[in-house]
C-alpha cells in the first residue's frame, strides 16, 4: 500500500499458531490449513492490494535463486531467523548490486542495518563470523515479544520506502539496536572493511 509495485517472497517455513503473536499477515485459517508462510502471505497481500504483482517461492535460499531473484529486484528485506541465510543474503546481494535490510529480533529487542553494496559496511563487516551454535540466544531459546518483531519489520518497511524513493542517502547507517524492555535506542558505526 506504499506503492511498491512487485514482492517476490521466499519462504519454506509453514504457518504454526506459535507465529500469530508477531506475524500480523497471517490468521488462525493459515494454520489449520498449514499453509507454507511465502503462500499465506502471498494471498494476504493480494487481498490487501489486488494488482500486486507478486511470486511465492516455498523453498530454502539457495546461493544460485537468491542471485537470480535478487538481480530482478530494487532492494531485497531479511526476514530469516539465522546467520546462515543471512550471509547468503548479504553475498548474493552484494553480487547483484542491490542493497538490502538487515533485521532481527530475539525477546525484546531488535536489530536493523541498510546494507549498500559498494557504499556501505555489509553483514560481513558489522560480524565476519557468524555465533557459534548456542551462544547467542534465540526465538527458541529466548523467545520474542510480538512488538520487538513489529518494530524491527517498521524499520525495515521505513528504510526500503528511503531506498525506493530514489533517497538511500536517508537510511540510518550502522546498526541500529532497540530494547523494547528498558526502550534503549542505540546505532552504532560500521566500519566498512578494505576487503568488502
């Protein structure tokens, strides 16, 4: 309703009850019918805005679709729960030239980073490796507050309409981190590494 004209979704994760909390596009009918979240999605949104051009894709990212995807789109939003998939993002990214927006949340608190390709530090910079397994917490071990996920998803939604509108000079830069618990706001620099 912002006046994007095309989303191409990518998700192979089915709708569960467990999502309604912080995942406001879908209902309690996408669980019964155990939907995939990219088809749930893609017919909320096409009820919303009917001459939405849209594609679902329930599937894992691969190193080889996110590339050919991401070349046929203006700016590209994370919304995956894992380090994995974020890098794969972050490369394939940086290979099309697009940029893209970082974002997660775990229990209250949240994070978001526009990521430029050749302008900006990316993923890589900001955390050359990804946390061991176990040692940062997550949805499942922490769990999430519905309005940390609605939070970050807003900065998101704010800094890819600034992309859009021909303004990137507009999005925050660094990493931006919000504390729903003790509303702590705090960005910090990301220096670009010589290698990116």
């Amino acid at each position: 309703r912002s006046g994007v004209g095309r989303l191409v979704l990518v998700d192979r994760d089915f709708v569960e009850e467990s999502n309604l909390h912080r995942q406001v596009l879908y209902d309690e009918a996408d669980c019964r019918e155990r939907l995939p979240k990219a088809v749930a999605a893609l017919r909320h949104l096409k009820d919303a805005r009917g001459d939405l051009a849209a594609e679902a894709h329930v599937a894992d990212l691969e190193p080889e679709m996110a590339e050919q995807i991401f070349s046929s789109c203006d700016v590209v939003v994370d919304g995956t729960d894992n380090f994995e998939t974020r890098y794969l993002i972050n490369d394939a990214s940086a290979a099309a030239g697009r940029p893209w927006i970082y974002g997660g949340a775990v229990a209250a608190m949240g994070s978001v980073m526009v990521v430029r390709p050749g302008a900006t530090a990316c993923l890589r910079c900001a955390f050359p490796d990804a946390p061991p397994p176990g040692s940062a917490p997550t949805c499942e071990t922490a769990g999430i507050l519905g309005p940390a996920a609605g939070a970050v998803a807003s900065l998101q939604a704010a800094e890819a309409i600034k992309i859009l509108a021909g303004r990137p000079e507009l999005c925050s830069g660094g990493l931006l981190n919000v504390n729903l618990m003790d509303w702590t706001v705090a960005r910090g620099a990301v220096p670009r590494r010589p290698d990116c």
